[in-house]
C-alpha cells in the first residue's frame, strides 16, 4: 500500500477516498481550484500544469484518467478529449499543505502539450531568449480540427 | 546552448535576460504571480510548488538560486533563508503559455519540504486514505527556531 501504484479506474469509486476529508485537497485555498502538477510516471518529466476543481479531482479518482478544470472555457476539460491523448493517472499525491496536487500519468500519443511537443515546458531560458528544447512529437494541425 | 544546463549564478545579470519580453514569464495572467514548480536537477523528483512575482523571477535569474514570493507573509521568500537549504537553480523552463515555471533545482540539505521530507509531495491518495510514501531527511524542530 505505501509505495504502491495507483489502482486502475474503478477502484476508487466510492466514498473510501471521495468522501474522506482525510484524502480531499483544500480547495478552499485555492478559491475552488487548485494547481495540478502531471509528471510522466515512468520518466519523471514534468509534463503540464492545469488546475483541478473538486467534481475534476472526483472525476478523476474515479475513471483513473486526468481531468482538469480549464479557466478559459470555464468548465471540465477531459484531457485528451479532442486529441485522444488522454493521460492514464498512476498516482496521486498531495504536497504538504495539501492545495498542490501531483499526478504520476502514462500520457497517450507521448505529447501533453497541445503545440504537440512532449511537455508543455519545452522553452528554456537562455541568456539569448527562450530555447526549443523539447521534443516535438506531432503536428498540431494533423490532430486538432479547428 | 540548446540543451544545456542554466548558466552558474552571475551569467545571467544583464539585460539580456531580465529585460527581454521574449524570455518574461507572462505574469499578467496569474495577477502578478505565477506558480512555479521546483523539480530535482538529478533526480526529476517533483520537490514543491510555489509562487514567483517578477521580482522573485528575476532575483532567481540573477543569483541562480530560487526565490519565490509567498503569499501568506507577503514578500519574497528566498527559499533556504531560515533552513540554510537553498535550492541552485540548474534550468529554468516556460510552458506554452508562459504563465507556470519549471525550475530544475539542485536542493541543498537534501529536503525542500519544511516538515523535512525531500519533497512536499510526500503523501499518496489511497483508497484507505492518505498515506506517507516520502522520505523524512530532517527533523523540522531541530531546523526551523520557532
């Protein structure tokens, strides 16, 4: 149990962890939201940073798949719900003042940036400006239909 | 240049950095604060989440050592300032968006958590609960004079 992985989707269900104030994000201190952090759980990359509103952290437990609150449309956002790339949740952790949320993923279609790169952080800073360092794996015109 | 690691503390001073719209983080999005994520340089280990003003930013750029601004005592905390366990800066990355930073850090004393585990991610959502998968490398009481 302590260091094991996350169950698959479904185990979860139930009020063991939803309903447990124990297992809950402070929401509160994030007027609602909070930030969650998706960590490739095999390389440890760092892959994205969106925000969870407790139904997305709920919904999320309890498919086994991520799903954030996007602020722009101001709503769920199934990740991966338009390019398939849907990211399969390994783990779940809370830092220590429980309003960061961190999430160990298997990212399908190996990009979670919707530019099509692996990680949304690609760019570095440089003495020069912002460098391209990551790894472009898709062409975003060829998976979003705009 | 491309893939390389964040240059030593020093390098970064001038303009060419601080003062290039093209490397600035896009803090107008988060009101003037953005969440910044501190991943081990060596490891990947996500250490914490914490905010940046442009003034942390730029004083982390400048010194190579991560300051962030917290928001419960409302001024920069330049992290390390109490502990002694600052944490080197290695890289500094944007995402697509430029509103999160990912700094890859080299931590000193070899926690960044103030309750003394290496990361503040120390605790994993379970079914039964929320249980302790870090590893505890300071006693906080023998660190922090309160």
């Amino acid at each position: 149990m302590l260091a094991g992985r996350f169950p698959p989707a479904g185990i979860l269900r139930g009020p063991a962890v939803s309903a447990s104030p124990a297992t809950l994000p402070d929401f509160a201190k994030g007027d609602g939201m909070l930030p969650a952090i998706a960590q490739d759980a095999d390389t440890g990359e760092v892959l994205m940073m969106a925000y969870m509103n407790p139904e997305s952290y709920a919904e999320t437990l309890a498919t086994g798949r991520a799903v954030y609150f996007s602020r722009s449309r101001n709503r769920l956002w199934r990740k991966g719900e338009e390019s398939g790339h849907v990211q399969e949740v390994q783990g779940v952790f809370l830092d220590c003042d429980a309003d960061t949320i961190l999430l160990k993923v298997r990212q399908l279609g190996g990009a979670a940036c919707h530019e099509g790169y692996r990680s949304c952080f690609f760019r570095q800073v440089t003495p020069a400006g912002l460098a391209v360092v990551g790894e472009r794996v898709f062409d975003p015109s060829l998976v979003y239909k705009k």
